[in-house]
C-alpha cells in the first residue's frame, strides 16, 4: 500500500511528499519488519509504534507526522474495503495522533535589524544574510518558493505566488501576494538574475528545464549552504537556531506583535485555517514568561 503511495506521488511529480513518506516507511520496517497486513495495524499496534520511536528520541512532532502518514494509507485501505470500519485503529477512543508543539523560532525585531546589517566582508555571508532577509520581507516565503519564483511572479510592484508544499494537497489554491519594498529591490538588484525575462528565475539558482528531483536538490543545496553561512551569523550575534526556517515564523510573529489581524496574517502566509497561523505564532515567548513570572513577587 505505501508503494503504490509513493509510486502516484512520483508520477504526479511530488518530490517532498514522497521523502516524507518514504521515511515513514522506512521507520515502520525499523519497526516491524517488511510486508506488515494492514490488518495488524491495531491502536495497539500504533501505540507500540510511537514508544519505539520516543526510545529512537524521536520528538512528538515527527511521530505526529509519521502516524499521519500511515493513517492516510489506512484510510485508503479502508475506502477499498480492505479493512471494516472496527479495524479502522484512528480516532476517539482508538489511538490518537499526538501532536507536539515544537520550540518557537521567532526573531525579535531588534535581532533582525541586528542581523541585516550585520557583515564580516564575506560576500558568502552577505547573500546568505540577504537572501533570509528577502524571505523574510516576502511574506515569511519558504526557500523552496523563493528559489523558483520567476520574474513573471512580479506584476505592477508585487510578487505573487502559491506555495509549492499546498498547490496539490489544498482544494483552495491561495494566491499569496507580497509588495516588493525598497528593501527586497536592492537584494534583487544585487544577487538577481541578469536575465528579466518573464521566464527566468527572479535568482538563478535554477536555469530552467530542470527535473522535478533535480530541482528538489538544489534547493537542499542552497538551503543547506545558506544555513551553514547562518549559523556562523548567529554564534557571533549570540541569535539561537538562526536558520532559513526562522525566517517565515518571525515573519508572522512580528507582525503578530505588531498588532496585525491574525486573520491577515494567515492569508499572507497563505494559510487555509487559523489553526496553522497560530503554531508559527511565538504565543509564549520569553520575554512575556519573564515579565508574567516577575509579577509573581511583586510584592509592592
């Protein structure tokens, strides 16, 4: 069942999708071994499965991501008659997927102001910089998105797109649309692609005529080497887990901060429910635990 998965999503040309299901497969024959019936996939089965992976040290946010991958296959199974609904094993009183809510990675805006202006004479370093700073004004847009964004993406000072990791899995395909400030010109103007052609990438990372897999490596490799780069910026500004990842939560979260509609901030994110907003939202940062615990002895 999880082959013929992974077969569709070759075929439809989903790279990501099929890593992530590949993993979960991988970790099941860790688990279990191969040719597991479907039959056998029992809430206790499942429940066996997510202590497994706590030994592995596994946090409950990939087992929350793994499970829901073997839940798809069941439901699959189950809308062709493979298994009854009482062998259906998800759902209340059944077993029930965790969820974990993993560390927020918002920066501050001090920090940002911090890092965008920060320079050790490395032009290595300055694109790396820029490029986050560029996601990060972009609407919080992840690299894979900012790797394959076009120059006919821009029209009348603005750049609009629909995210990669949705535009196969969501009914609504959500257009997100970000104004191209001052800010976003100039690393545009200075790492760019010469070529304006509506066609060519806004930067040239990709040339065109590229595999759905060789694309997915390059980003890995872009991805990988701006991290690298930004790791370095962080250890010397003393910015925790700085990666190209933090630049889409401290999008949403400044704003948030701000004052910003949630509503908002969820389309510009290209959200289709709250509910995801608000995990990229730092709702429990440090600085409020700090303040909230120091009223605890305000004696007066």
């Amino acid at each position: 069942a999880f082959q013929l998965k992974l077969d569709t999503l070759i075929e439809n040309d989903q790279i990501n999708t099929h890593e992530y299901y590949s993993y979960t497969l991988k970790s099941i024959e860790d688990f279990a071994g191969r040719n597991i019936p479907i039959s056998s996939v029992t809430p206790e089965w499942l429940q066996k499965y997510e202590r497994y992976l706590l030994k592995e040290g596994k946090t409950y946010t990939t087992i929350g991501m793994r499970c829901r991958a073997i839940r798809a296959i069941m439901n699959i199974a189950k809308e062709s008659n493979f298994i009854k609904e009482n062998q259906y094993p998800f759902g209340h009183g059944k077993y029930e997927i965790p969820t974990g809510q993993g560390r927020k990675l918002a920066l501050t805006l001090q920090q940002i102001k911090t890092l965008v202006t920060y320079t050790d004479g490395s032009e290595a370093t300055e694109h790396a910089r820029d490029l986050w700073f560029f996601s990060y004004l972009c609407n919080g847009i992840n690299f894979a998105d900012l790797i394959t964004l076009k120059h006919s993406n821009i029209q009348n000072g603005e750049i609009y797109f629909i995210r990669a990791k949705t535009i196969k899995t969501s009914k609504v395909k959500r257009e997100i649309c970000a104004v191209i400030t001052p800010e976003m010109q100039a690393i545009i103007d200075r790492w760019g692609n010469p070529n304006k052609n509506l066609d060519s990438y806004i930067f040239d990372f990709l040339k065109g005529g590229e595999t759905p897999i060789q694309i997915k490596k390059r980003v890995r490799d872009v991805i990988s080497n701006c991290n690298r780069h930004l790791r370095k910026i962080g250890k010397t500004l003393n910015i925790e887990g700085l990666s190209t990842y933090t630049a889409r939560h401290s999008y949403a979260t400044v704003l948030k901060r701000s004052g910003a509609n949630i509503a908002y901030i969820s389309e510009s994110l290209g959200h289709n429910d709250l509910k995801t907003t608000e995990n990229y939202l730092a709702s429990f940062e440090k600085e409020e635990r700090v303040k909230n615990a120091s009223f605890l002895t305000n004696f007066g």
